[in-house]
C-alpha cells in the first residue's frame, strides 16, 4: 500500500476514522463507589434522598431569627436570651422564638424557628444566659436549607461521566455505595520490530528494549481501558496478521507499533487492511512527530498504527488511542486536559499546515510560568519525560517567538 498519499490534520484525521466507529455499546458492572476512581458512569443516577438533609449551620455561631438583629451594630447592639445548644449529631429539643438565640457549632441542626445564624466572632456575652449581637444578619445568612444541594429524585450524574473525587464523595454523601460503570474496554498492544527485545534482556549489538508496550499500556490505563500486551512480533508477515487476527478476537481495540523502516510501515498497513472492513481509512497525519500514524475500522473495532519509535507513538497515542478508549467507555463530554499558559523562551520554527507537538519544562518566572522547548530525537524516551507538558504550534503558523504566550498541555 503506498504510504502517506493524503496527509490529513489531527482534527479531520479523527473525524474520518470516528465517523467509521459503531455506536458504542459498554458492558456494565457494579463497583464499590469508593473505588470508583476514574470510572465512567454506565447509566444515570438518581438521587434517593435530600442533600443535606436537614437544615444546618455553615459556621461556629448562633442561631437567630433574622429579623431580630436588624439594625444590629458595634454602637447599638441586639441583645437576646440564649434558648439552649444545639448538640452536635442530634436533633435540637426545643424551638427558637423571637429574641431568642441558640448556640450552633458548624453542621449542627438548625433549630425550629431559626432562618439565619450569626458567626460568633460579631456576638459578645452581655450577661449570664444573653448575648450582645453586633451585627446584622439575613434570613439564610451562614446556613444550607434541606435540599439546597441536591433534592429528592433529582439527577446528579448523567450516564458516560468520569468519576473524580467530588463526585465520588457526593454518591456516598447520599449512601450510595455501589455505582454502575462501564466496564474498561480490553486494548491490545502489540509491538513489532526485529529489533526489540524484552526489558528485563541484556541487547545484543543493534537490538534496544521495548519501551512502547508498557508506556503505551499505561497510557491506555490512565484513558481507563485494560491493556492487553501481545509481546514482541518479528517483522513478518504471517507472524504481525497472526497476531493482529489473535488480538481482534479477543479485544475491543487495537494499538500496534511498527518498525521504524519504511517497508515496515507499508506491511503493517496492508496487514491492518486486511483484517477487515472498511479497512485502513487515514494512512499518514500532518502531525510531527507521528506523520506515519495508521487510523482503521475493522469489522467494527478501532484499529491505531503507531511510529515505532517511543516518543512518537507516545503522542501519538495520547490523541488518538486516548479518545478511541473514552469511546469505549461511552464517556459523553471528556473534561478538558490541564493545562496552563506560560511564556515561550525562545524562538520555534514549523512548518505551516503541519502541527507540531512540542515538549517543554515548565519554570516559575517573576510575571508567571516560563516554557522552555526540549529539542529531542523521536526514539529519546527521556526527552519526554523530563519534560512538563506540551505545547502545540498550530498548523496555520510558521513558528512561535521568544516571549509569546502558549498554552501547555500538562503530562
């Protein structure tokens, strides 16, 4: 198959091979929701009851009727009798009525007749069983009514939401213990060079350990899939469509890194092309680096080609092996990555209509966070992790200049 007849951008590159992907169709299983991290909601979740579930301070004060303070200051204070205190953990035994006061800590219960609490830092003693108030308060002022978070029946989560710490410490505020998730689809990973072997061997002359099999697999890990690692294939034929057939079969998706020749490449696009239909649908992406990048649909299962060399397949995989396993996790509208704007330190040239993924280390400048540009080599792993995050010259410009602000995609 000739290589690189169309080079396409990133954005349209993903939108062709998408386009090809059936529906997704998660399977589904309970998981205990404290060990919920990162999971994707299988379906939406209902709340059962009221958040908070009764009315409550958010402060150390008293609890007033608003009213009763109105006008309330330093040189003209509201004085009122305390009713009693509220006791942490139980109901109040009794009820506020006008010129009365309770003694509230933060997250007792509001008592009956209460509508604001004064924070107890504007209050003084004036005498046994009565305090001075020395300022104003509003009804609702320092408290949560019952419900103001969330209310009986209402939808706090959607189906296809990742889970992060807010929302799994919101489930089991309401005792939602188990939760639905979608079942981390199983990626292979096959990486293929006569040239590469295992990490725990000693390399003979002009062989080099396998990096991409396991920076690859914890990639698709942190995404949210399972990898699957098929070890090491030789360079042949029978042996990478044997391989790849093994994989279809028994995994969702597949990632496979070729060799760095180019008849290499050629053999593993024409393997992928046979795997099934529609076949190979983007063979070559305005991308650097990673212009040799393979997008296909096979019998209904999203097939990545990768470069082989390390640093390459690795950003490579973070834009297109990432939104392939939150496909399959059925995530509906995947937050943003982190990111942060610095200032660039020196010149960068490109070339237009190509974008071109640059490795940066992140310093804390006098005016904010200074970017400064790792020039590498594509097979130097170590170049990528040092650095901080990347940046993106775009594909309409011809470079960046010392001083201009850009945004760093976080690591």
């Amino acid at each position: 198959m000739p290589e690189f007849l169309e080079l396409l951008p990133p954005p349209e590159a993903i939108k062709r091979w998408m386009a090809h992907l059936p529906a997704p169709r998660p399977e589904a299983e309970n998981v205990p929701t404290f060990q919920s991290l990162g999971r994707v909601t299988a379906a939406a979740i209902a709340s059962p009851e009221a958040l908070p579930a009764f009315p409550r301070s958010t402060v150390d004060g008293f609890a007033v009727i608003a009213r009763d303070t109105f006008g309330a200051s330093d040189s003209l204070p509201a004085y009122l009798s305390l009713a009693g205190e509220v006791p942490m953990g139980r109901q109040p035994d009794f009820t506020l009525h006008p010129t009365q006061a309770a003694l509230i800590y933060t997250g007792g219960m509001l008592p009956e007749g209460a509508d604001a609490v004064v924070m107890i830092e504007y209050t003084q003693p004036a005498k046994p069983g009565e305090i001075e108030v020395l300022r104003a308060s509003a009804a609702g002022e320092n408290i949560l009514k019952a419900g103001e978070d969330v209310a009986p029946g209402q939808i706090i989560l959607q189906a296809g939401v990742r889970l992060r710490p807010p929302e799994i410490g919101g489930l089991l505020a309401l005792g939602i213990t188990q939760v639905n998730v979608t079942c981390r689809p199983r990626i292979a990973i096959i990486s293929s060079g006569d040239e590469i072997v295992g990490p725990q061997a000693s390399p003979a002359a002009g062989q080099v350990r396998d990096v991409n099999s396991y920076s690859l697999g914890a990639l698709v890990e942190q995404a949210g899939g399972e990898p699957v690692l098929y070890g090491i294939i030789s360079d042949q034929r029978q042996a990478l469509q044997q391989a790849l057939q093994t994989a279809q079969d028994e995994c969702a998706a597949i990632i496979v890194t070729a060799g760095s020749s180019a008849s290499t490449r050629d053999l593993t696009a024409e393997v992928i092309q046979n795997l099934g239909e529609p076949g190979v649908l983007v063979h070559g992406v305005n991308l650097r680096p990673g212009k040799p990048t393979i997008l296909a649909v096979c019998n209904g299962k999203g097939v990545v080609g990768l470069p082989g060399n390390p640093v390459s397949a690795l950003v490579v995989a973070s834009i297109f092996a990432t939104a392939l396993v939150e496909r399959l996790l059925g995530l509906t509208n995947p937050r943003p990555k982190p990111a942060l704007v610095a200032r660039l330190t020196i010149n960068l040239a490109s070339q237009a209509g190509r974008e071109d993924y640059v490795p940066v280390i992140l310093s804390a400048g006098p005016q904010g966070y200074l970017a400064e540009p790792i020039f590498y080599k594509s097979n130097l792993i170590f170049s990528l992790a040092r650095a901080d995050g990347l940046l993106i010259i775009p594909s309409a410009a011809t470079g960046l200049s010392a001083g201009d602000q850009v945004t760093v995609t976080l690591l």
